[in-house]
C-alpha cells in the first residue's frame, strides 16, 4: 500500500510517499509560495539527483495537483499511475476535544475540524485547505487526518485545567491542550522497543527540543502532563517564544509601553526565547557558538533555557512520583551533545548519570546516552512524525477496508 503524507500550512505544503510494505520513503518534497509568484517545487527521490521547479501556484487545489503529477512523472515520478496511492494522511494541528485518536475524513469530521479554527487560527484552515485540495484531486482516495493534540487527551482535568474561571472552560474551552503529540508518542514507543520494555509499564519524560519546544510527562504509555498549553506558547523557552511568563507581564507591558494585544502577542511568539535574551540568534548552533565565542548574553540565554527545561523535567518527575527514561529528540534534542549534558548535568540526584562519549557520538539512529548502571535511562531517538501519520493511515484505511469485506 502507498500513502501520501501531507502538512498543509497557509502558504507551504510537504509530502511524502511512503511504501508500507517496508515503511520506505519513495519520495518526499514541498510546495512553497503557495498564492505568490514564483511559488516552488521540490522534489527528492533517495538516490536521485533533487528537482526544483519554479512557477505559479496559485492555490491548494493547484498545489496539491502538481504533486501528484510529479509523483506520476516519467522521468522524476516513483509511481506508475495514481490509482498506486491507496490513501492520504494529513497532519492536522489541533483536535480540541473532539479527537481523542486518528480518524478517517468524513463530512462531519471536517465539519468538527472547523469549528476549531478559532483554536488554531493559523493552523487548521491550512491543514482544512490540504483536505479539500485532496478531494479535488484523489476524490476516490480515502483521507486520514492525525491530530498533534490527539496524545495529550488522556490529561486528567487536574493537568489540564486552568485555574481560572470555570466558565471560561466551558463557554470556550479554553484549558491545556499540548501540542507535538505525534513526535511524543512515536519517540516513547521507539524507546519502549529499543529497551525491550513494554511502553505501558515505563514512566517516560520526552523533550522535543526544536524551534517549538515541549515535554510530556508520560506513564503507563499515556500523556498524562505536558509543557504547552492552549496555544504553544506556553511551556518551555523556545528559539523565538518565551513559553511560561507572569501572565501579568501582559497587560502591564501593554501600559507601559503602549502596545497593542497583537504586538505584544508578537513579542512573546516571535521576539522572545533564545532570540531576546542573547539579541544573537533563536538557533542553539549559533547560541553555542556565541558562548564558545565568549558572548555573556548567549551564555545566559543558553543557561536560562536549560534551566528551565530542567525544572520541567523535575516537575515532572514529581507528578509521575518518579520516572524510567528521559528522551531527547527534535532538532536541538537529537543533535546538541551540549544541551543535553548540560540538562543532565543537573538531574544526578535521580540516580541519571550520562555517558559523556555516548552522548558525543553522532547517529540518525535511536540509541541509549546513559551509563549501563544509571537508574533512568536516557535516550536520544530522533523523530519521525511523518512514519507516523502514514502508518495511522494505514492502519485505519486496512481496517475499514476489512468492515466492509
Ligand atoms: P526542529 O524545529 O525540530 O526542526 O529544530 C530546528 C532547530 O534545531 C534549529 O533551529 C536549531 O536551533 C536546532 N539544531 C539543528 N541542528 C543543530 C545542532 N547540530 N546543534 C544544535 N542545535 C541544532
């Protein structure tokens, strides 16, 4: 079975094409500048040399269109006809509380999936817009969207209520919905089969340490805490985010400072995090650089945002009354040796002691970090979002396949 893998944003769309057979990628790309001159296509087959192509896209529809054309290309293409594509999966940012797992597109899934735009404003319509483009192009394919939020529905009310008026919950559903649930989930069950444990006997804290950045607090492989809230703001410093702040910091800079609710609001997603405190650069190489540089603002903020990571970690471990396994994954998790000793650093008193040359050594492969006789294990184990959503998918089209005989 072949499934198409789509991220819809507002002006980008990724894909993949995975064969399920042996979980490979065929071949993987994304459209960008959607609905501006110029927009561009990139194409990669493993083993081929990349194609480019610039011209105009004006739409999803269009988008969506071109993607299956090169897919079916004779010289570029990895499929013979498109009739090869069995299904689609769509990543689809936020659930609310209406999907607790995958499902597979209906009428009256798209019509929940709009009435939570108001949730996630930049988000979903994007991902709404991947849908239809779909339909336009595959209308006999059948269509699965897996949801970021879905992980985090397991919350119990005492983690993701906040502690403000109750009708604010139930008139708008404002409480924590957590984000990054899919690269959550697929990380603890790869550590779960690494370490030949089943996933729901293991108490697991996982960092996905990117741009965006959150932990969850996992037991019994369900999330039972997590780091972003409402939005992904919260939580975490982030490259550009400043995660948790006084929620007083708002109105009172507002004051003084004479600002409007957008900007303030662009200041705490887009001028925060790793950015403002170094005045540098929100990415870690660059951070990293700064303080080998010497750079005192790079080394505080570097300092800051392990700081608080850390006290996530211990908070936690606290909620969980303990836990087994730490997981670093994301771009900064998966590939700074720097933050995740200096995170650990600070953690020996669970008995987590961190093998320094394990932790240097550089592997796309998922592999334990920690000394052999270190009471929590810690692992790096990249993430794969994508293998996900496709092997949802699957699952989920191979079993409505067999309802209906
Ligand atoms: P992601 O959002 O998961 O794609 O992560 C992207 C971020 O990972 C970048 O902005 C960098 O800050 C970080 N990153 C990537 N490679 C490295 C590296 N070798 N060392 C430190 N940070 C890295």
């Amino acid at each position: 079975m072949k499934i198409l893998v789509i991220n819809a944003g507002s002006s980008s769309l990724k894909y993949q094409i995975y064969d399920m057979t042996d979980e490979s990628v065929m071949a993987s790309g994304r459209v960008e500048r959607i609905g501006m001159d110029s927009s561009i296509l990139t194409h990669e087959v493993p083993g081929r040399q990349d194609m480019r192509d610039v011209s105009e896209i004006l739409d999803h529809v269009t988008a969506v269109k071109r993607v299956v054309d090169i897919l079916v290309d004779p010289q570029h293409g990895v499929l013979s006809s498109i009739h090869e594509i069995e299904a689609v999966g769509h990543r689809v940012v936020h659930g609310g509380e209406s999907f607790k797992q995958s499902v597979i597109v209906t009428p009256e899934v798209k019509l929940e999936i709009r009435n939570l735009f108001d949730l996630a404003p930049l988000h979903n319509p994007a991902h709404m817009m991947g849908i239809t483009a779909v339909d336009a192009n595959l209308p006999d394919v059948a269509q699965v969207v897996v949801f970021d939020t879905a992980f985090h529905q397991t919350m119990p009310p005492k983690a993701y209520l906040y502690p403000i008026p109750m009708v604010l919950y139930r008139r708008h559903k404002i409480r924590r919905y957590g984000f990054h649930g899919t690269s959550h989930y697929y990380v603890s069950d790869m550590a779960a089969k690494l370490l030949g444990k089943p996933l729901n006997e293991m108490k697991v804290i996982s960092c996905h340490i990117g741009n965006g950045a959150s932990v969850t607090a996992i037991e019994g492989g369900q999330s039972v805490d997590t780091s972003m809230g409402l939005t992904p703001l919260e939580g975490l410093m982030m490259g550009t985010r400043s995660g948790d702040i006084d929620p007083a910091i708002v109105p009172f800079t507002m004051t003084k400072e004479e600002l409007t609710l957008s900007e303030v609001n662009s200041m705490l997603n887009k001028h925060s995090g790793l950015m403002a405190i170094s005045g540098l650069s929100s990415d870690m190489r660059e951070i990293v650089q700064g303080m080998d540089d010497g750079d005192k603002n790079a080394t505080l903020a570097f300092e800051m945002y392990v700081y608080r990571l850390r006290k996530y970690i211990g908070s936690y471990a606290a909620a969980m009354n303990g836990f087994d396994v730490l997981i670093f994954t994301a771009g900064v998790g998966e590939n700074s040796d720097r933050l995740r000793a200096a995170v650990c650093e600070g953690l020996t008193f669970f008995g987590l002691e961190l093998d320094e040359e394990l932790n240097k050594q550089r592997s796309r492969e998922a592999r334990v970090i920690s000394k052999p006789g270190s009471r929590i294990q810690v692992l790096v184990v990249p993430t794969n979002e994508e293998l996900l959503i496709a092997r949802d998918t699957y699952e989920l089209v191979r079993e409505a396949e067999k309802v209906q005989g």
